[in-house]
C-alpha cells in the first residue's frame, strides 16, 4: 500500500492504493483536489462521485484529509475504508472496455439496482441488457443467455452492483456501457457486445 498526498488550500489531502495503482491514484488525487476552487471548497465530510463510486473526505487527528471509498468487504452502503484499490481497480476495467468498444460511458453507481433472473448468477451462460438508468436502478438486467427467459417477477430478485464483486465481479467491466447494450459471458470470459443498433463491438472465439 502506498500514500500519495496534495496540498490544497486549507491544508493536504491524501489517498491511499497498492503500489500497483499509483498512476491511477494520482489522477484521482488531483481530480479530487482540483475541485477544491469550486464551491465551498473541500472539507471532512465531502463526498465525490468518480463512476462507479462514491469517495468521502475524512480528517484525521492531525487535520488531513483523507480519501476513503466504501467499505466494499463489509458494509459499502454505511461504512468507509481508508483506501481506493477497488474503486480504482473497477475504474480501469470499465475504461478500458470502454476504449476497446469505441463507446463513451454511463456510469452505474455501486448501490444503484441491478434486475437479475434468479440463479442466473451461478451458471455460465448469462448476459446482461441496459434499459434507460433511473435514480437508484443502474438500468441493468442479468439473466440466462443458454436457458428459460424469467417468466415472471417471481423469477427476478433485485441486488446492488456492488454485490457483484463477490458474485461475478468479471460483470462489473461491462456497467459502464450504454443504454440498449448488450454483453454475453461464459464463465469470466466476456464473450460478445452489441451496441443500441444490434452492431457487434466485441466478439471471442
């Protein structure tokens, strides 16, 4: 773990990350820090949105500022932790996808709603479709790509997007993509992408 800071006007502002993330810590660093000459300024307390989630400001003993994402391993809707790893870890993947598929994003925000066909989640063969987001729904809908389509609201449960870092976290890469977009999977593998006008942007063997 590393820790990078930045002075800004009433004092320092620091961000921890593995020493992996660096570059991407330090562009979230001054980001942040950038947004200090707006409004009234950065404080403890100060929440940011960045994609997918959501960073808090938080002062420590001695008066920094310290960026904090969710608690993505215990309780990410209440509680935060004093690094970014995750956070900056699904940013690159949805980035990069985003690069790849020559698209501009739409973020969905880790407690936002994703629809899911029951027990999808534990087989091979999903894929996912985005309709118009919401606020609180990601606009996202999961389901079996090999088997029966959900029959019914019987059939669909609803989880949070951040529940997919334990469920597929492999999915999380694709949340960004826009409205009418559609992923296939098998397994971790990422298997297809179709844009709003049914035009392939990704495809395996």
């Amino acid at each position: 773990m590393i820790t990078l800071q930045k002075s800004i006007a009433h004092g320092l502002l620091t961000l921890a990350c593995h020493g992996d993330l660096d570059h991407q810590g330090q562009w979230l660093l001054d980001l942040i820090a950038s947004r200090d000459h707006a409004g009234p300024g950065l404080a403890s307390g100060t929440t940011v949105q960045v994609g997918w989630s959501v960073l808090t400001l938080a002062a420590t003993a001695n008066g920094v500022l310290e960026v904090r994402e969710p608690a993505f391993d215990t309780d990410p809707l209440t509680l935060t932790r004093a690094e970014v790893s995750t956070t900056l870890r699904i940013l690159a993947a949805q980035t990069d996808l985003l690069r790849r598929v020559g698209s501009e994003g739409l973020a969905a925000r880790f407690d936002d709603k994703v629809v899911v066909q029951k027990g999808c989640l534990a087989e091979p063969g999903i894929y996912a479709q985005r309709s118009e987001p919401t606020p609180g729904d990601s606009g996202w809908y999961v389901g079996l790509a090999d088997g029966p389509a959900a029959a019914g609201a019987e059939d669909l449960e609803a989880i949070r997007l951040h529940q997919l870092l334990v469920l597929r976290p492999h999915l999380l890469a694709a949340m960004a993509l826009p409205v009418d977009w559609i992923c296939v999977w098998r397994g971790d593998e990422l298997r297809g992408i179709a844009d709003d006008r049914n035009q392939e942007r990704w495809a395996t063997a």
